[in-house]
C-alpha cells in the first residue's frame, strides 16, 4: 500500500465514521426518550407510511449502512488507476453521501422523540433540503481534504523509490504551470513606489537603488516552470528572464517534497545554501531535482508529483538511449 492509497482510503472511509459515530452518540443521548418501534421511512407529505422498525433492528442498520458504504468507498480507493479528477470526485462523493444520510438518519431520530405512536410521527418534508445542504457543504470539506492526497497514478515504479509516468516508446510529453508569490508581488510593488518618492523627496541618488530593488522583488515574484525533453525549466517573471536550466543529462531523479521557505532556504526568491539551491516562492509542494553532482534544485509549484514523475521518466528514456 503507496502513501497516496492510504491517505486516499483514509480521507475517504473518514466521513463514514464520522457520520456513524455522531448518529451513535445521539442514540445513546436520546436514551428512553426514544420509543420502542421506530418510524423510519415517510411519504413525501412526512407522514410514516411503513411499518416502524425496532430500535435495535433501528440501530443495527445505520451500523451496518454506514460501514457498507465506507468500505465500498475504500475498494474503490485501492481498486482501478484513479486519476487526480478520480480522487476529487471518490472523495466528494463519499463525504456528499454521508453528510446526506447522517443528517437525514439522526433527523429521523429526533422526529421519534416521545412518540407515543409511530404512526403518528411527522418528518417535516423541509429536513430533505437541509440534508442536501449538509450534503453539499460535506462534499466541499472532502474537496479540500484531496489537496493532501497525492495522486495516485503516480505510483514509485523506479528502482531508487520515485514515480514514474507511463508514456509509450515515442511518445512525447511535456508539463508546465506558473507558479507565484503574493508577498514578493507586494513588496516589489511597495518598493518601486517608494524608490520614485525617496528620489524626489530625498536625494536621487539614493532612489535609483530603492527602485532596482523593487524591480527584483518583481522579477522573482512569479515564474514559469517547464518539464520537457530538455529538462526542467524556470524562467522567472514576465519576460522570462533570467532563466534556469537543469538539462536531463545533469538529472540523477526528481521527487515531490513540501518545503518551508524559512527553514529550508532562509527566505523567498532565488536562494542558495550548502550543496542546495533553488527558486523558493512560498513553502508547500516542491519539486526536488537531485543533480548527478549530487546538489539539489528545489521550484516550489503545485502539481510538483506529476513533473517529478515525468522529469524521472524523461531521464530513464535518455539513459536507455
């Protein structure tokens, strides 16, 4: 079982868990107040129109509904090749599903409270619509879960542990995403106005300076990184430039790491440290290029797995010749 199986699997089976815990929990605190035979399905008046259930036949059956589910959700976790849309979607559906009916089995709890008759409860046709709301609101918690969920179709397939992406005997292939820091932005922008103001308000000399800096501040506030037959590329800034290179044939393998800014490289921007350098826009997800010198070059962007795997596959085509 790969790290991204097991968080996926994780992340996915968790709302079916929660969702049976929480309808536990009100079970129990509900306590006597609940009667012996539950009405458990309603006519779209709300009216019951089955015959109730008892309450252990009640409980039981959320039991089982919920660990059925949750374990569905996981076969598929692990079953077929997902791709990152895959995993959105198991993930957000998992969680839709079990905000749907967590909310909607406990509701039907609530409706039970001191019924003399189950016959006689009325389940407010309205509690449907706050289902699907709890519903849609759950979906987007798992929606935000997925970004800690690397994407499982890259599996480690090299013999040194790194991905690999599958790509036929000419076939080519090529990756590319701009990546970008707000703060290097803002204190370029801040910076270039205040060189023109120290300029004309305290001595020319002096703003020149001020502005140069403010327009490196800007140079290295965004980039564009590149993954192609030639390497990997980063060109920073609007006119892409200047540019750094590390060809494939100075590439050992690449992998996917989170890196923080301070920790890791001092600070934002080009940054260089003992056997290590890099383009550090923010700290998060990071391609690390291992260099057959033995030096790292780090570009923090996102979807760093997906060119990591495919800088490795470009590499182990090369050295096949």
């Amino acid at each position: 079982m790969n790290q991204a199986r097991m968080r996926l699997a994780t992340v996915t089976v968790a709302p079916f868990l929660l969702a049976l815990v929480v309808h536990l929990t009100v079970f129990l605190a509900l306590g006597d107040r609940l009667p012996d035979s539950l009405a458990g399905h309603f006519d779209l008046s709300g009216d019951a129109d089955r015959a109730p259930l008892s309450r252990t036949v009640s409980l039981v059956g959320a039991v089982v509904l919920f660990a059925g589910t949750g374990a569905l959700w996981v076969v598929a976790a692990f079953g077929g090749a997902l791709t990152a849309r895959g995993v959105k979607g198991l993930t957000a559906g998992g969680w839709a599903l079990s905000g749907l009916l967590g909310y909607a089995l406990t509701a039907t709890l609530y409706a039970n409270v001191d019924a003399a008759d189950s016959s006689a409860v009325h389940f407010p046709p309205w509690q449907l619509g706050v289902a699907v709301a709890v519903a849609l609101a759950a979906a987007g918690v798992g929606l935000l879960l997925t970004r800690f969920v690397p994407d499982p179709a890259l599996e480690p397939t090299g013999e040194d542990g790194t991905a690999r992406i599958d790509l036929a005997d000419g076939e080519l292939a090529g990756w590319s995403r701009r990546t970008g820091s707000g703060a290097l932005l803002a204190v370029g922008l801040v910076t270039l106005v205040a060189g023109v103001f120290v300029a004309a308000l305290v001595s020319w000399r002096y703003g020149p300076v001020v502005f140069v800096i403010g327009l490196l501040a800007l140079v290295f506030a965004s980039a564009h990184v590149s993954v192609d037959r030639h390497g990997l590329t980063v060109a920073m800034g609007a006119l892409s430039w200047p540019r750094v290179r590390v060809p494939l044939d100075a590439v050992e393998t690449a992998s996917s790491r989170r890196i923080n800014a301070l920790a890791d490289y001092g600070g934002w921007g080009y940054r260089i440290r003992h056997r290590r350098s890099g383009v550090v826009l923010r700290s998060g997800e990071a391609i690390v290029v291992r260099r057959t010198n033995g030096r790292e070059f780090a570009v923090t962007v996102a979807d760093s797995a997906t060119a990591a795997a495919l800088l490795n596959t470009l590499v182990d085509r090369r050295k096949r010749g």
